[in-house]
C-alpha cells in the first residue's frame, strides 16, 4: 500500500463516529465520432460548498506508463483537479488511482465518512488532441442526488444517495 499525502483540514470532511452517508457518483464518457480517439484522463473530488481542503475521489490516468513521459507528467492538464488537490498526492494513490477508461458508464462510490454538511462534486477530462471540461454538482449531505451533464468530453455525472 502506497502512502496518500492528502492534506484534510480536522475533520472537515470526516463525519463523526457512528455516522455514514452511503452514495455513488456515475460518471458517463460519451462515445465522440472522431478518427482519432484517445481515452481521456478524468478525475473527482470534493469538497466543501463554502470553500476548503478538497479530497480527491479518483485520477484515471495511463498510471503504467514509464519512460521520458510518464503518465503522471500530463495530469497537470486536468487543470483544476490538479490545483486542488492532485499536486498534493503521492501517485499512484491507493483507492484512487485507476486506468484510463473509454465510452461507458463508470460508478465510483462517495465516502462514507462524509460529515453533514454542503459539498460540491467536481469531475474534470482532459483529452490528448481533445478538450477538456469540468463538471460540478452540488451535494447535501446525509442524504441527496444531483446531476449535471458536460457537453463534449463528459455526459451525464449523476450522484445518487443509497
């Protein structure tokens, strides 16, 4: 197990013993009819609505690539993750770092330590020879679902409670 070098303020998204809040977010990577394909790099995090320490949920990215480009070298461009909370991650992240994915239907559970609380869920793709975009739903918790949908890079990201 690798270490995360994840900076969380004291419990400002660490809800208190006995508390869970149960949920998923989908993620939808549409199918773009274009002669030159590559999966695009995607990342989640949240963090609170008014403002603080994000936590990331998952980096998909070519984390077996090695060499003069590794593939740590272009997540940089999924540009707000990365200034967020992705230059602080010792990579690849256990529970949180994952392949490249191509056109699907993808689901990633939330934290169940979530404190009550306002948050928002932001998933950002970036493409090689592609765009990127950035996605953000609001989130209440113990308990809501949300939506909203991109327009190019991403589909639908729908967060759902359990």
């Amino acid at each position: 197990m690798r270490p995360i070098s994840l900076a969380l303020a004291a419990g400002a998204l660490i809800a208190p013993a006995g508390a869970a809040f149960a949920g998923t977010v989908t993620i939808t990577l549409p199918r773009l009819a274009i002669a030159e394909y590559k999966k695009p790099y995607v990342a989640g995090w949240i963090e609170p609505a008014g403002g603080g320490t994000a936590r990331s949920l998952f980096a998909w990215y070519d984390y077996r690539k090695t060499g003069n480009e590794p593939g740590t070298k272009w997540l940089s461009e999924l540009r707000s993750w990365w200034r967020k909370s992705g230059r602080t991650l010792t990579l690849p992240a256990d529970g949180i770092t994952g392949a490249t994915k191509g056109p699907g239907v993808y689901s990633v559970a939330l934290p169940a330590d979530l404190a009550p609380g306002q948050y928002v869920l932001s998933v950002e793709a970036a493409r090689e020879n592609g765009g990127r975009e950035l996605v953000s739903v609001p989130l209440s918790v113990p308990a809501d679902s949300g939506h909203a949908s991109g327009k190019t890079e991403l589909g639908a990201v729908v967060v759902a409670a359990k």
